[in-house]
C-alpha cells in the first residue's frame, strides 16, 4: 500500500466534510473545482456509507453518528397518495446544507431532482447498512433504541415489504433507481438491489430492539422472508458451466408448479458471447430473473454485495472469486472495477438506454470500471481467502487514482481512460480506497462491515447457514 496515495485519500476526504450548525453531517460527493458541481456538492446517502465505513474504521464515529441522525429527521414521515410525494419511510437520495441569510437549513432531494426523476430504492438499505456498521463498531445501544431510530428502521421496511402485487420474494425495481442511475435495461428484479435488500433486511433484524412490542411483527415478516429471498437469489439467479447447459436444454410451455423451467426462458435467449467466455470453473449471479427473461450480463456490485452480505453461498462465494480471478481484465481491468459487463452496443444500446450518450459502450454504468468498488473486491477476497486478488486490484488502481486525482469512473473495455464526464475528486473513490486499505492493514476488522451478516442468534441466522 502506497502511503503517499493513503494520505492523499485522507486529505480528500476530511476536505469533503459538510458541517450543519457547526456539526460534520457528511461529505459532499465530489470537489471537483473544474467542472460545474450540478448535485456532486450534495451529501448523498449512497455515497457516504462507503465514507462511514472509512472513519468507523479508523475510529471516527462522530460524523457518522450526526449523518445517522440526519437522515432520520429528513426521512418522510407522512403517508402520501399524491404520486408527486415521496412515500413514507423514504431515506433522501441526497441532502444539501443552504444559507439564505436566516440561518442554516437542510435541503432533502428524494429523487425531485434527480435525473429521469426516479426515487431512490437504495438509500434505506445504505442507511440500515451503515446504522449496522455504526452499532457494531462503537456499540452504541444509546443511540440505537432511540425511539425515532427504531421508527426510522420500522419505515424503511414498511416502504420495502409492503403489500403489492407481486407473487415473488425479491424486490420489484424501477430502472434508475439505485446506484446505475440510468436508463440500462435493469428494470424488474436487479441482482444488486435484491442483494442490498437481503443484507439490510438481515441488517434490521440485527438492529431491531427485541424488547420492544412494537417490533414483534417486524421481526416475524423478516424470519419469514429471508429464507424464501435466499433460496430465490441461490437457485434461479445462479449461472456456472452446468446450469448454463441445463438452460440449453430448457423445455419451454411448460404448466404448473412441477415444471422445470419455472420463468418460462427460452433457450435462444443465450446471448453468443457467454457460451465461450463462461469458464470451465467459476460462476456468478446472473443480472436479472423475471417471466421469460434472465438477464445475463455480470454485475460487480450485486455479486459482492451477494457475497458479503452471505446471500450467495460459501461455494457461490468461491466460484465468483473464481471468475474473477480468470477473467480478471474483463471483469476487473486497470482500475477496478467493472460495474456491469459486456456493455449494451448497437441496438440494444440505443433501445435499452434510450441512446444515452453518457451511457454510451464501456463508459459510465454501461461497462465503465467503478474505484469504489475496490472496498467491496477487498471485504469479499478476504472472506473468501482470496486475499491476493484484492491486493492485486489494489497495487493496480492505487498510482493511477492518484495520478488522475480520483475520478468517479473509468471508461474502455479495460478501464484505461478517466471518464469522458468523471468528475476528479471524487469522495467515494478516495474512500473506497481508503477502506480497501485499512481492511488489509486490520483484518480482524473486516467484522464490521460484513454487509448484513447476522450476529449469532439474530432471527436471519439460519439463512446464511444454507436455508
């Protein structure tokens, strides 16, 4: 690990920090002086949790503590009918600090301005995830049974388990909606979602207060949906050499609940690129399932979410670790890491995306390489035992990060290009790497941030023994 770049991190990162009243409430999403701010000088809750992992870390837990509680007092809290209303529960995509002469106020965006003006599906999750990061590192059971924390965790499950129209355990997700916050043919049942979503609701289950009444049903819906979202993700989104060849041989039409093909895909759908690229060993969670469709792009952050948070099973876990490791300059590159491959050409690009520019192939979410990712490459590898994969990752994207001053992405089939619109300065790139580190300088505190990973006796517990 290069010191130099650890200490240039830092420097970005503390620079980054938003104060309310004379309170550090968060860290802007980029300082970028050279480009027009738009919403980059906003907190936005995604964002910062992978900041909040880096000072919990380095045992700085104050600012998270005042972003916890931040955010409970800007989550919407009125039941609304009005579709131009953000629903109750809501966590804001992002936040602002304005002064307009009479004093400090904080802004919430819940999606009113965001681009396509999609809410965000994740910012609970990150919440909840960073609710538990914060808990287990400074065992604050204080702030924790805080009655407004306990209402807060309450909301964003009512938001997410609500009664719909749906016949299946995973989460029902508009394209835009979390982290690819663009048009890229996600829309249905992303695995990167549907991995956030077990992990915090493992999360909750962890963090509910289990002396309170309230709370009773709360954790009952979660016993239950847990087991049956687990064995979902496992068996339908799982894709190595044998089930891709079960998947050839598919039957199609078939009727009722002892057919095999049980999403009715059929087997002309299997993109040309896979049938060769899939290794003989190794394997992953395909993008998407839903009626008639299996989306068979790779995703990097749903993977190792999947992974970390113990939604894919320990040989589910190698098997990734596996494929990256074999396909490591498509998957990984020069800088890691590949949000979403192979990218969406031709056609598919122009339907798919809508012919978003910014989206165009190998940039952005559309097969652009994510340093922020780097954090989340390090928790698994060493989850897994694959220790070498992180610090190769790590050796190869440190010079560069420095070098091109913390861009948000990199553009190219392998990375090689700082993004055509990347802002520099970017907060969670500097933190994905900081906390990439400090996992690899402290081990044994990988504990903290193992996504979702219920303590002993928490009531998801016999889902990550294989339910």
């Amino acid at each position: 690990m290069n010191r130099d770049a650890m200490q240039q991190a830092w420097r970005l990162l503390e620079a980054s920090v938003v104060t309310y009243r004379g309170t550090p409430v968060g860290t802007v999403a980029a300082r970028d002086a050279e480009t027009e701010a738009l919403n980059y000088d906003q907190v936005f809750t995604r964002d910062f949790a992978i900041s909040a992992f880096a000072f919990l870390l380095d045992d700085r837990p104050e600012i998270v503590r005042h972003f916890l509680a931040t955010a409970v007092k800007l989550q919407s809290h009125e039941r609304q009918l009005d579709c131009f209303k953000p629903g109750e529960g809501l966590i804001p995509a992002s936040f602002k600090v304005t002064d307009d002469g009479a004093g400090e106020r904080l802004i919430a965006d819940f999606g009113e301005h965001a681009i396509a003006r999609v809410a965000p599906v994740d910012s609970g999750f990150w919440w909840l995830l960073t609710l538990q990061a914060y808990v287990r590192a400074t065992g604050d059971r204080a702030f924790l049974i805080d009655a407004s924390v306990q209402q807060a965790i309450r909301l964003v499950l009512d938001l997410s388990m609500t009664n719909r129209f749906d016949m299946f355990p995973t989460m029902l997700v508009p394209d835009g909606a979390f982290m690819i916050d663009r048009r890229m043919g996600v829309y249905g049942y992303p695995i990167d979602i549907q991995a956030q979503f077990f992990a915090a609701l493992c999360a909750a289950a962890e963090l509910l207060d289990a002396t309170d009444p309230a709370n009773a049903p709360y954790r009952t819906a979660l016993d239950e949906r847990l087991p049956h979202l687990a064995y979902h993700v496992r068996t339908y989104y799982w894709l190595d050499l044998p089930r891709l060849n079960q998947i050839y041989r598919y039957g199609v039409e078939e009727y009722g609940p002892a057919s095999v093909n049980k999403f009715n895909v059929y087997p002309d759908s299997i993109p040309d690129w896979l049938m060769d690229w899939l290794p003989e060993t190794g394997g992953y969670l395909v993008g998407n399932v839903g009626p008639g469709r299996l989306d068979y792009r790779w995703f990097g952050q749903g993977n190792l979410l999947a992974c970390a948070a113990g939604l894919a099973t320990e040989a589910q876990s190698d098997a990734v670790m596996q494929l990256l490791s074999q396909r490591y300059d498509d998957l990984v590159g020069k800088v890691p890491l590949k949000l979403c491959f192979p990218a969406l050409e031709g056609q598919d690009w122009r339907i798919l995306t809508g012919c978003d520019p910014k989206n165009r192939p190998w940039s952005y979410h559309n097969g652009g390489n994510w340093p922020v990712l780097l954090w989340l490459l390090t928790l698994v590898s060493q989850q897994t035992g694959a220790d070498e994969l992180a610090e190769r990752a790590l050796h190869d994207a440190e010079r560069r990060l420095v070098r091109d001053d913390w861009p948000e992405y990199y553009d190219g089939r392998h990375g090689r290009l700082v993004g055509q619109q990347a802002r520099r300065r970017q907060t969670w790139s500097a933190a994905g790497y900081l906390v990439a580190c400090q996992l690899l300088e402290r081990p044994e505190r990988a504990a903290l941030l193992r996504m979702g990973r219920p303590v002993e006796g928490a009531s998801c517990a016999a889902v990550t023994a294989g339910a």
